[in-house]
C-alpha cells in the first residue's frame, strides 16, 4: 500500500495561494474524516494545463 503524508497547515502553499507558474501542475487535493477520504480535486494533468492556453485571434 502506498504512504500518505497530511500537511494540516501550509500557509501560503495551500490551494488557495497555488499556481502553475513555470508550468508546475497543481497536487490534487483529498479530505480526510476519520477512515475514509476522497479526492476533492484531482491531480491536474500536462494536457489540461497547455490546454488553457489559446492563440491571440491575430494569429
């Protein structure tokens, strides 16, 4: 089985300060509560992130 590690506390590095800059992909995220977890949000693939990038329209 794999090993978890819970950051109960990670100031400005938690989601809501979060950022791809220099295209590093956002961690999934997963709620605990007793036993049982989920995955809230995935863990972002390569594809998704290029995939916000458009071309300016005079291109």
């Amino acid at each position: 089985a794999g090993q978890l590690l819970a950051v109960l506390s990670a100031g400005a590095y938690g989601a809501v300060q979060a950022g791809t800059y220099n295209t590093r992909l956002l961690v999934p995220e997963v709620m605990v509560h007793g036993d049982d977890y989920a995955v809230v949000r995935p863990r972002q693939t390569y594809d998704e992130l290029i995939g916000l990038d458009q071309l300016a329209s005079w291109q």
